[in-house]
C-alpha cells in the first residue's frame, strides 16, 4: 500500500546523498558496501516494513543535517537506497535489469553532478535531507495512522466493514507539514 512512497523515499534519497559522498574512494566505497550488503540482504525480491525504512532513513537523514561531513555514511545510505530502490521497482512489477538500470542510473548521475562545485550548495543539500527525511517519516507512521482510522471505521459500525476508509490526505498530512515547517522556519533563522 505504501509502495510508492517507499520508491519515492528511495529514489530521492539516492539523489540526495550520493552528492554528499563526494564520490571519493571513502564514497565510492561506501557506495559499494552499502549497495552490496543491501543487494546481499534483499537479492532484490523483499523490502523492508516501511515504518523500518522510514524510520532508518529518517534516523540517517538527522545525522547526516547535524553531521554532512560523515560522507562514509552518506555512501552507504546512497547504495543501500539504490538496493532498496531496486528491489521496489522489482517487487512493483519491472524486471530485475530494467529496475536495476534505473537504480544504478541515478546513482551514477548524482554522482557525477558532485564534480561540479556549484551545482549543489550546502543550503539546497540542507533542504533536500529535510525533505527525504520528511517524506522518510511520513512513510514511517503511515501505516500506524492508516491502521488507526480502519480501527475507527470498525469501532464506529460503519455500515461496510472492510470497506477501504477514505480519510482523506490531508487530515493528516496538512498539519504535520505546518509544523515540519515551523520548525523549519525556526531553525533556519537561528543559523
């Protein structure tokens, strides 16, 4: 059901950190390591619960804003994001190459925009880790507020049990996203 955020946290992630790896042989290493034990792990074919990725990339994603100097584990979160990556577009219905071709293709093109020095200032890094991450933890509690509203929906007799509940994005969404961006908007003015 949360598929297609898990992707999207994937994906954007991948973008986000492999610039940070500064794709030098401590990046590229952790790039390796990463993607390799994740692809040992995974062989492609199971993704983890998403409160477990959410929470692990969200978890990353704060290290990574008070620390952006650790680029070992920048590279290790890019390839492993690019496994994950992969193996959620596998277990979306594309095959192993094609999904494995994607992966690796953002990988290789984020990697080679961090040999431009202007192309990704610290300030835009900053906010793409805020937004990976916010997409992470909104993939983390996702499916707790989802279990949360069916229960609801139970406990209140509607009239179709099972029927898929219908809550509405924004109920949940709206509100965290204002506070994300207060807190934001705080801590970007006390810099």
């Amino acid at each position: 059901m949360w598929i297609h955020l898990a992707a999207l946290v994937c994906a954007l992630g991948t973008a986000t950190l492999t610039p940070m790896a500064r794709v030098r042989r401590a990046g590229w290493g952790g790039i390796v390591l990463g993607f390799g034990l994740v692809a040992a792990w995974s062989r492609f074919q199971v993704i983890p619960d998403p409160m477990v990725l959410g929470a692990g990339v969200a978890v990353a994603m704060g290290v990574l804003l008070a620390r952006p100097d650790l680029t070992l584990l920048a590279g290790i979160g890019a390839g492993a994001l690019a496994a994950f990556s992969t193996a959620v577009l596998f277990v979306m219905g594309l095959p192993v190459p094609s999904a494995l071709l994607l992966s690796l293709g953002t990988l290789v093109a984020s990697g080679l925009t961090a040999h431009r020095p202007g192309f990704a200032p610290a300030s835009i890094q900053e906010n793409s880790i805020l937004l990976v991450g916010a997409l992470a933890l909104a993939l983390a509690a996702a499916p707790t507020v989802a279990d949360g509203w069916r229960s609801a929906d139970i406990i209140n007799l509607n009239d179709a049990p099972g029927q898929p509940v219908d809550f509405g994005l924004w109920i949940t969404f709206g509100p965290s996203l204002l506070v994300m961006g207060a807190g934001y908007t705080l801590w970007w003015r006390r810099r």
